[in-house]
C-alpha cells in the first residue's frame, strides 16, 4: 500500500526522535500592507484542543444545563395572576350562599319561642362579654327614620361600597335569612330584650336561621339588592317580634353608646 503524501512536519517515525527540519529563514521585508505571514494566519486558524481543560468545561456545561432546569421542577417560574371577584370584596365562597336558602326549610326559619330558648345561651356571659353594641356597617347615613317619597322609612341608610362587611348590632339569634320581597335578601336577628334587627338590601350573607350571632359577628357584605338606588344597608329594629312597632335604630344605637 502506497502512503499519501503530506507535509514532512506530520510525519513522525514510529520510534526515536522526531527528525529535525531546517527552519526557514525570515522572509523578506513585504512593507508596511502587507498583512501577517500565511504560515501564522494558517496558525491562529486551528483551534488548540482543550487538553486537559476538558474534562471541566464538559462539567461547567453539565452544571448550567441541570441549573436552567431547575425552574422547571421547583415551580420557579411566577404563576400568572388573575383577578377575581375576591379582589372587591366579593369572595367567591359567599356565591354559594344565596342557593342553599331557596328551599322551603330555609325560607320558613325558626319560630321566635326557639329564639327565646337559644338567647338563654347567651344571658350568662352577656355581661362580661364588649362590645355589647355595634354600628353595623361603616358607611354614611343617607337616609333616617322618617318620611320619604310621601311614605315613612322605618329604618335608615348606611351607604358604603359593594362588600363593605355588615356586623351584627347585637347579641342574638337568627330568625330568618334569604331572599325577602323589596330586600332583595334579608337577615333577621332577634336581640335578647326581644327586638328583632333587620337588615337588607345585601347579597352576600353568612348566615342561617338558628345560628347564634355575637354583637360584631360579620353577618353580610353591603349589596344593591331589591328596590335600592345604590349599594347601602337597610337597618331597621321592631320592638319585641318581627312584626312589632318600628324604633328609630339611630337613637336606639345611640342609647347604647354607638354613634353613627
């Protein structure tokens, strides 16, 4: 078998020194544009092999790869958010609310003789027990217990922004709570002197009939339900049953120490 020709300098014999070859002599002086000599051009061209770097640049690029990723398995990545009725106020755990009031057990509540019982409850730590009364929603009075539209409003007007939290005025049990012609939805709770709170107009609210309410106790959240003009609470008290003669809920409030 013939051997290919190739430059002397890749030659090397299979044993003993490498031959030794003359060393050219300088060329000669090519002036001031003339570029690198072919030889060095030709030199700088073929990359070195990494020798014994290797071994570590083939490490670093193991490292960067298990280190991009890692996102992917730790949940790095920043999920995208969203916005949600929650975000006003409204939680979506409150929609499931007005459904389960609309069959006939619901709607019927408990009789105020059962409230007298469960108020017993309340009667032994009643007194140790503050805030006694609270104003049931922050908000501004628009409208008082008077006349209004040639007709009077047994209640007042708490105005506030939809999910405003609405509290229970009082200690007391809940009579009724659902939809309620003219509210929209209602709540009913009856106090331990026997007065029955109403509150109207919500569309949100969080409780039942026969739960057992402390005064501050979030009952609702402020809606725009029923006959209403704009998002508020209806607060009305009627003396001694849910059909009893309408107090002026502002001066009641004010008799026990809250101002509106």
């Amino acid at each position: 078998m013939t051997r290919q020709s190739g430059p002397a300098l890749l030659e090397r014999p299979a044993g003993g020194p490498p031959p030794v070859t003359a060393v050219p002599a300088p060329p000669a002086d090519r002036g001031e544009d003339a570029g690198p000599p072919a030889g060095a051009a030709a030199r700088r061209a073929v990359r070195r092999p990494p020798g014994r770097r290797g071994p570590l640049w083939l490490a670093a690029l193991v490292a960067g790869a298990v280190l991009a990723g890692v996102p992917a398995f730790t949940g790095g990545t920043p999920a995208p958010t969203t916005v949600s009725a929650a975000d006003y106020g409204l939680g979506a755990a409150d929609i499931g609310l007005t459904g389960a009031l609309e069959d006939a057990e619901a709607r019927r509540g408990i009789s105020e003789a059962e409230a007298q019982r469960r108020l017993s409850e309340l009667a032994a730590s009643r007194a140790a027990r503050e805030p006694k009364v609270v104003l049931p929603a922050q908000g501004r009075m628009t409208t008082c217990f008077c006349m209004r539209w040639g007709q009077m409003h047994y209640g007042i007007d708490l105005a506030g922004p939809l999910g405003t939290p609405i509290y229970s005025a009082a200690d007391g049990v809940v009579l009724r709570a659902g939809p309620a012609s003219g509210y929209g939805n209602a709540v009913w709770i009856q106090d331990a002197d026997g007065n029955v709170h109403v509150y109207g107009h919500m569309r949100y609210y969080d409780v039942e009939a026969g739960d057992i309410v402390h005064a501050g106790d979030q009952i609702a959240k402020i809606g725009n339900e029923g006959q209403s003009t704009g998002p508020h609470l209806h607060y009305q008290i009627n003396r001694g049953s849910m059909t009893g003669r309408p107090l002026d809920p502002e001066e009641w409030l004010a008799e026990h120490g809250v101002a509106i």
